[in-house]
C-alpha cells in the first residue's frame, strides 16, 4: 500500500421545488428539483496514508483548521460505508476542505462537502482496488452515496438542473439518487440563470436541517404540503421547458414561503427569516413589477435570500443590488453566482 491523493470540487445546489421530510433512510417524501451552482462550492482534497488501526481513522480540516463537530459527522457516514470500502479500516484519512460561501447558514453547505467526499471516495476507490466505473455509473453511485450522507448532496453531482426522488411517467427518476434532467427539456433561458445570494446573517442557523426534516413526521400539513409539491414540480418542469417565465416564478416564491411556512407551523416551531429577509422579499417584488424584470426570489432553510434572474438582465440586477442593497448597507454581503457545469476533479 502506498500514499494516495485525490480531490474534488462540488457545487452546492439552490432547490426550486423543496424536500423537505424525509422516510427512513434518507428517502425524500416527496421529489425535488434544483438549479446546480457555479461559486458556491467545497474543494476537498483527501490524504490517504496506510494504517494499522484496523477502524475509520480520519482527521478532518476546515479552512485550515481540524474540525472535531465536522469529523465528528463524516466518520459517522464513512463507518455506515465500511462493507462497500473495506479500505476505510486500513488507511488513515487526511481530508482537508474549503468553502467559497458561509457554511450552515442555508446555502447547502451539506451538499457541496458530502458531494466532494463521496466523489473523492469513489476516486480513492478507483485507485486502491484499481477499479475504474464508467462515467455514468460513477456519478450515478456517488449521488446515491451522496444522498445517504445529505440528501440534497445527490443532487449536487449533476449539472445544470437535477431532479432526486421518484416523479410518475418520468421511471429514469430514483428515491435513490438524483437525474440530471435532459439539456432538450431545459428552454435556453434557464441554462444560464444567475444566483445573486444575498447575505443577511453568515452565522449559524437554529435548527439543524436534519432536525428539521424529522419535525414533517406528525406535522399537520404534511399529507397536503407532500401533494402539493408533487403539483408544483410537473407544473415547473413544464415551465422550465417552454421557458414560462411567469410560471416557473409563481411556483419557486411558493415553494419558497411554503417551506417556511412548514417551519413556523411544526412543533417546535423554528422561524429562520429574519426582518431583513422579509424587506428583500418585498424589494424583489417591487422591483420586478417597476421594471417588468423577470427576478424572483428562493430561499433554503435560513435567513438568506437567493435572487434568481435571467443572465440577459444581469447588468439591470446588478446597478440596482448595488444602488439598493449594498450602498445602503442592507446586506452583508453578496455572493454572485450562476447555474454551473458541476463538479470537477482537482488534478495533481
């Protein structure tokens, strides 16, 4: 056995129709759909070093730093996966990550690093057992892999647009791990939107989304919320494919409210908006109905607040986030993102 090196980038992802609830284990009660992004992403670069501890031995670093609450997460995964990398319990694992964005503030920090880990798995596989999948097939298990670690992480593995969980009369769709949708059931105008995530609070979020998926288990709308997704997402399909702009704005803002309307309404109740997030929203609506710009707004399981646009009008968007949001300080920052390629192996 020899030193091995391998390492990734991968995207996060902003869902336009949400998961939110989940059936054990890690099988979405209802399927989603997410725009894969550019900026927004984990590096992770992973050393792999024989070891006679004959156990998951890993020593994890963010940005720099070991990270015992992180470790803490990942050896929990990588002793769930022992029986299909048996080479876990014979090599020590240095993996080292960083992140373009705030990690656990709602811009699925979870699913750009459980993404990059399971890729640099599958690589590491590659070279210890000397293995190599086809192309297809590789992606394919490291979304399924990937979802077992962080469900929206499965998504995370495609480019462009990506649907995960079963939806009828499309059978190539899986519980088990994410599809890419098809470049020709995607209208032009959507293969290049942009992503300006506006930053209203970088810290921490309250609750967990892994918390917060188990509080669907006896919430009073979830049978009808689990429905209603289900209709939103043939219905945004549809749009997205016809380039229905109007229509693929309607659902997301829905699905966007609904999603924390979910929080506010289980028990414990979590609201993670903040007035900030409510004054953008209100911007974002004003905004397009002056100046008939096609923006809209998405939001994660926090306070901050994706703008999705056209990149037609990205220089509109941009004189007018400026001029409204960052000179006067309305924001704390900024990150200006677009739909992405997804991720990319980071060679020697």
């Amino acid at each position: 056995m020899e030193n091995l090196k391998v390492g990734w980038t991968s995207p996060s992802n902003i869902a336009l129709v949400k998961y939110w609830g989940k059936i054990p284990v890690q099988i979405p009660a209802n399927p989603s759909v997410s725009f894969t992004l550019s900026k927004a992403k984990t590096s992770m670069t992973v050393f792999a070093s024989p070891s006679n501890l004959k156990a998951v031995d890993v020593d994890f670093y963010f940005e720099g730093e070991l990270n015992e609450k992180f470790k803490t997460k990942i050896v929990k995964f990588l002793e769930t996966e022992v029986d299909r990398f048996p080479w876990l319990k014979e090599f020590h694992l240095a993996i080292n990550s960083e992140n373009t964005f705030p990690h656990s503030s709602g811009i699925a920090s979870s699913a750009s690093s459980m993404s990059a880990l399971n890729l640099c798995l599958l690589s590491l596989d590659e070279k210890i057992t000397g293995h190599r999948a086809l192309t297809e097939d590789f992606f394919r298990e490291a979304s399924d892999l990937s979802r077992k670690a962080s469900g929206s992480a499965s998504r995370s593995v495609y480019p462009l647009l990506a649907t995960w969980g079963e939806i009828d009369n499309l059978p190539e769709t899986s519980n088990l791990f994410a599809t890419p949708v098809k470049k020709n059931e995607i209208h032009e105008a959507f293969k290049s939107f942009c992503d300006a995530i506006l930053i209203v609070d970088a810290g921490e979020k309250s609750v967990s989304s892994r918390a917060g998926h188990a509080l669907m288990d006896n919430h009073p709308f979830a049978i009808e919320r689990f429905k209603r997704a289900r209709y939103n997402l043939n219905k945004l399909l549809a749009a997205m494919k016809t380039g229905d702009m109007n229509t693929f704005i309607e659902v997301v803002e829905e699905e966007a409210l609904m999603l924390h309307s979910l929080m506010m309404t289980s028990n414990p109740s979590y609201i993670l908006l903040k007035p900030t997030s409510l004054l953008l929203i209100e911007k974002i609506r004003e905004f397009r109905s002056k100046t008939n710009i096609p923006v809209c707004f998405t939001i994660d399981a926090g306070p901050n607040i994706h703008l999705l646009y056209p990149a037609e009008f990205k220089t509109d968007v941009h004189q007018w986030l400026q001029k409204d949001l960052v000179d006067l300080k309305v924001v704390q920052n900024i990150i200006y993102d677009e739909v992405g390629l997804g991720p990319e192996q980071i060679k020697d």
